[in-house]
C-alpha cells in the first residue's frame, strides 16, 4: 500500500534527521475512501481524519467544486487590504495605482489555480471599483477602465481574461509534461498516454480540467482570419500577397511574405526544419526545443514572437495602410524579446 511506504519513508527520515510528525497538528483528508480501507490507513498513520474543504498556503484544497463561500477568504484579504487605507488619505492616481500593483497582485495567485466563478468576480470588481471613486457611483464603466492606456483606459487586467490567460499556463504545463506531481497525475489518470488537444471531456473531470479543455477549444482554431469572417461583405485576399484568400494556414505559412520571414529566423536560429503548419510547428517544438538551455528556449520564445508579429503587422496593413516589412517581424522584434528575457532572468525585480 502507498500509504504504507510513505510512512515508512517519514519514519525513517524522522529517525535520521529527528523531524517527526506532530500528530497534534496534523490531519488525514481523503476523497472516495470508505470502510475497512479506510480504518486500514487510519491504523497505519495514527492521525485523526479531517474534513474538507481546508486550507492549505492560504488556498482551498476540496475534493469536489468549491461552493462560492470557499472564496471567502480571497474577497476578504482584498477588503482588509482596502480597509487598511483611507480613500480620503490617497490621490486618484494614487488609489488606481493601489488597485492595479496591490490588488491585482493578491488576485494573480488565485486566478492562476482557481477557474473564479461570476459571483466571485462580481464582487472583487465591485470591491475595487468602490475603492478607486471613494463612492458606489463609478464615473466610467469597468470595462473601459480595463483597457489599456493608449485606448483610454488605466490598464487594469480584465479579471475574466486574465482568469483565462494564467488557467492556460497550466494547459502549456499539462502539453508540455512538466515535472510536477499534479501534471503527472493529470497525465497518468486522465490522458493515459494521449494528447491535451486530443482529449475528450468525460463526466466525471474536475471543474479546473472542464475549465482547461474550454481554453484549450478556445485557443484552439479560433483566430478570426477572413475566411472565418464570412458573414461579412470584405476582402477575403490575404492582406501581404493578395493573390489567396486569408486563411490561418496560408497567413502563418504558406504566404510567401511569411515564408520569407520564417527563413530569415529559421536562418539566424539554424533551425534546419522547415515551419509549413502550426501544429508541426508545435511538435517539433515539443521535441527539439525542450529543456532550459538557451537555444531551446531561444527557439521557443521564436515561434511565439514571430506568430504574434505576423499577425500584428497583418492588422496594421488591413486597419492602418501600412506596408508590410520583413524587418518589423523578424529578428529585431525577437532580439528585444530574448534581451527583456535575458534581463529577467538575471536581474529579477
């Protein structure tokens, strides 16, 4: 039995480095565990059972879906932080720099684990929102104010869309196998062998898997590229060549304004395999560019960087009339991301 050979394990380290278990602070939680089995494994550790949801770093473990309630502590940790200062005491500028460095921070560690429900969302809003005006009358609509500066907003992150965007870090996590406990678990019992992107929603998934495979399916085909526009009356052709309606195969790739693009990074990175389709432009990254090196992770940074400016000078060529230039995608856009890269890295703030 596993839990047989952890205790032993934790016997033996306590006897070596004298670290015991406190059994008076300690509890047993288990999920789907019931009659002798359960007596079996009470007898072995000598712990008393507890009940969930619990915490555990500040963060509700249960084994089924968090009710709205489990959030609880989340909501107030952000009151005492709003608590702790009078409106009255800060500037405007001041207060919209509280919400966007103080709050938005407490909100980052859960967002990146939890899928928040609508009613939690509502209410942190509602919380921040009554902060920055000093008042429950807001002035402008929460939605501009969560657009970036240059928009005219403050550049406040959308909560729903931030959710989302940390939620698929763990997505790339579970694509890419990382060696973590959880990842490996999701790996072993769900997939069994058999990709994320292939993997089917089942009735008995967690609500964080269910909240996953949507990103995923989200993420997945949902570029809004002309041909997907066809309830629109525009001009389907591709906006560098203009000789092949838009598609996100011919835009990436096919396009030769693109392929161009791609040799010049394929060149500079020697990059001997050649970039025809996202998704074997994916399995080779999976394969090749994996691990921590510098080339690996150059490679990597490399197809995202050269994917996101292809597509940013695609709109710019449609919605402002400006020409195309290979230069505007290739290497410098990707040197100034492998520099900022390179800075966090060895300079974190």
């Amino acid at each position: 039995m596993s839990v047989d050979i952890l205790i032993k394990c934790l016997s033996t380290f306590g006897a070596m480095s004298g670290l015991n278990i406190n059994v008076g602070k300690s509890c047993l939680y288990t999920a789907g565990i019931h009659g002798q089995e359960l007596e079996d494994i009470l007898a072995l550790t000598n712990l008393p059972v507890g009940t969930m949801p619990f915490q555990y770093l500040g963060i509700p473990l249960a084994a089924e879906k968090l009710k709205v309630s489990s959030y609880d502590s989340f909501t107030n940790k952000i009151s005492t932080y709003i608590g702790a200062w009078s409106t009255s005491s800060l500037s405007y500028v001041g207060r919209a720099e509280f919400v966007r460095a103080v709050l938005q921070g407490v909100e980052c560690f859960w967002l990146s684990i939890f899928p928040i429900p609508a009613t939690v969302t509502s209410k942190i809003i509602s919380l921040c929102r009554r902060f920055l005006w000093g008042s429950k009358k807001s002035l402008v609509a929460w939605n501009q104010i969560c657009l970036p500066k240059h928009e005219g907003g403050l550049g406040f992150r959308d909560i729903k869309s931030w959710n989302a965007a940390l939620l698929s870090k763990t997505l790339c996590n579970i694509h890419s196998k990382k060696d973590c406990l959880w990842i490996k678990w999701i790996n072993e019992v769900h997939l069994r062998g058999s990709d994320i992107w292939k993997y089917k929603v089942r009735k008995g998934d967690s609500p964080l898997l269910k909240r996953l495979l949507e990103i995923r399916d989200t993420v997945r085909g949902k570029l809004q590229t002309k041909d997907r526009l066809w309830y629109l009356q525009i001009d389907r052709k591709c906006p560098f060549c203009a000789l092949t309606d838009e598609s996100t195969q011919h835009l990436f790739f096919s396009c030769r304004f693109c392929r161009e693009v791609w040799d010049h990074i394929r060149d500079w990175l020697a990059i001997r395999r050649s970039m025809s389709t996202l998704l074997s432009s994916l399995k080779w990254m999976k394969k090749e560019a994996r691990g921590k090196s510098w080339p690996s992770r150059a490679k990597r940074i490399a197809l995202a960087t050269t994917v996101y400016y292809i597509w940013m000078e695609r709109n710019k060529c449609i919605f402002e009339g400006i020409k195309p230039q290979v230069e505007s995608i290739g290497f410098k856009p990707l040197l100034a991301h492998l520099f900022s890269f390179a800075r966090s890295r060895v300079c974190p703030e």
